[in-house]
C-alpha cells in the first residue's frame, strides 16, 4: 500500500474524469458543441504523452551517467508509452478535428509538427530494435532519446506559434491561460491530466518491471545451460 | 447629490446593452435532450465499464508481476 497508493489516485482520478466529464457543465460554444469535453482526454493524453517522453529523456542522460541496464530499460519503456500516449491523441485529435474543422487531418502546422515527432520517436523504436548488443544499443539510443526530445519540444510548442493554425493554443488561438480556459473545466482538467499521467508511469513501471523479470531468466538460463 | 443621480442613471445605461444577450439556452445546441432522457447516464456507463475493465486488467498484471518478483528475490 505504501507503494501503491498512486496507482489508487490514478483509478479515483480518471473515474473522476470520466463521470465530472461527461456529466458537468459546460461552456457552450458553436462549433464545439459537447465536443469541448475532449478536452479532458485527447489534450490531457498529450501532456501525458510530453511527460512521458520527458521522464524517458532523463533516463536516458541517466544511463549515459551510470551505465546501469535498469535505467536504459526505463527510459525505453516510458519513451514506448509516451509514444502510445502520442498515437492515441493524434487519433483522437483527428476524429475530433472531423466534426469540428470539416476534415480529419486539414494540414494544419501543428498537426503536422505532430507526425513529425511521432515519426522521430518511430525511427527511436527501430533503432533500438536494429542492435543486437545491449550496451551498443542502450547507448545509441539514449544519444537519439536526447536528440529526439530536444528537437520534439520546438516542433510541436514553438512552430505552431510561428505561423498561423487551427490548433487551439496557437496561430493567434485562445488555449490555456487563465483568461482562456474556463474555471469550470479546470477543476476536472487539472486531475484528468494527472490521472493520464499517474497511468502512462503505471503501464511504464509494469513494462520494465516485466522486462527485468526477463533478463534475470535469461541470465539464470545462460548459467543453467 | 444633485450631481450623483444623474450620473447613475448614465452609468446604467450602460447596461442596457445586455437585453441584447439572447438566451444562451436555445443558441448552441448542446446535449440537453441526452441529459433529460436521462440516457447521457448510458454514455457514463459505457465508458466508465470500459475503463473498470482496462484497470481490472492492469491490476491483474500488476499482481502476477509481483509474485514473481517475490519469487526471483527482486526487489
């Protein structure tokens, strides 16, 4: 329980986010209509996703420190879910961009700043699956995780801005600051945000819970036969 | 005083600007027939069963990962 209790809060917070989301108010805008309620899933799985792929990042500088295969591990397995996180908002984000801006993918500069870095963080899973050589393979990819976040952040928070685009949040767009976001929403957004988090660290931990089980058998088996 | 009540009565006129708000109500159609019916509880259900059977799930895998933790002397 005291190791547990977060994976409680992560249950309490999303059923949380699920019934106040669907059930309470809220502002009534054209065009939006209900959909404005995405707001608690499709934008909360993005900053579940960068946090994700942040806390991958950290392992990664963390690996090229210590060399330790427990921190290589974690990096690739948060980086595995951030990269889920991502696919499932940019599904989300297009079947809500269908009834909203007429068409599932409109071109628009963030959108496509998006795939981009999802296509990066593609070509991060097929590096890792090129090597043989654990140490070689946790290296370079760590080298790439680094490169890969560095890049990830601009491209998908400072281009947007740059130009003009449909994406709330950018080209001139109203998004989250306080004159913004309306109170109501923030009171199931904030926890809703959390509780996506709280359960991309859960599947994460499960992940490399599981693949340290595999490499203590793989050992063991090695000495066995 | 002399000078105050007119000056409230300007003031107010400022306000007449708002008989113009028309009742937000009948404007942005919502799903307000959903939540008379009672049916939006159906939309509730739905995705919060989904979601009990997706935490049912890590739980179990949670579990059986421990035990084998326990088992293999992991921390």
């Amino acid at each position: 329980m005291k190791n547990n209790w977060w994976k409680i809060l992560t249950v309490i917070l999303l059923f949380y986010a699920i019934f106040q989301g669907l059930l309470g108010t809220v502002p009534r805008q054209p065009i939006l209509n209900e959909s404005i309620r995405n707001l608690y899933f499709h934008v909360t799985m993005w900053f579940a996703m960068i946090t994700m792929l942040l806390v991958s990042m950290v392992y990664s500088v963390r690996y090229l420190r210590s060399n330790l295969q427990a921190d290589d591990d974690k990096s690739a397995e948060f980086a595995k879910t951030g990269i889920l996180f991502g696919v499932l908002g940019c599904i989300t984000g297009s079947l809500w961009a269908n009834f909203t801006w007429g068409e599932p993918w409109p071109n628009d500069p963030k959108l496509n700043s998006a795939a981009v870095g999802m296509l990066i963080y593609f070509a991060y899973l097929l590096l890792r699956s090129s090597f043989e050589d654990e140490q070689r393979r946790a290296r370079i990819s760590a080298v790439y995780n680094i490169f890969a976040f560095a890049i990830f952040l601009p491209l998908i928070f400072v281009l947007p801005r740059l130009t003009d685009s449909l994406h709330p949040g950018n080209g001139g767009n109203p998004a989250f600051s306080s004159y913004d976001l309306d109170s109501q929403m923030r009171l199931v957004f904030y926890p809703a945000g959390i509780g996506w988090i709280l359960l991309g660290v859960w599947i994460s931990n499960l992940r490399y819970r599981t693949k340290a089980i595999q490499r203590i058998n793989n050992e063991r088996m090695e000495i066995a036969g | 005083m002399k000078r105050i009540v007119p000056l409230f009565v300007f003031l107010s006129l400022f306000s007449i600007n708002l008989f113009a708000q028309q009742s937000v109500q009948s404007d942005v159609a919502m799903a307000d027939l959903m939540r008379a019916d009672g049916k939006i509880w159906v939309v509730v259900g739905v995705i919060a069963l989904v979601f009990a059977g997706i935490v049912t799930y890590l739980i179990r895998l949670d579990s059986k990962i421990s035990k084998i933790e326990k088992e293999l002397n992991i921390k």
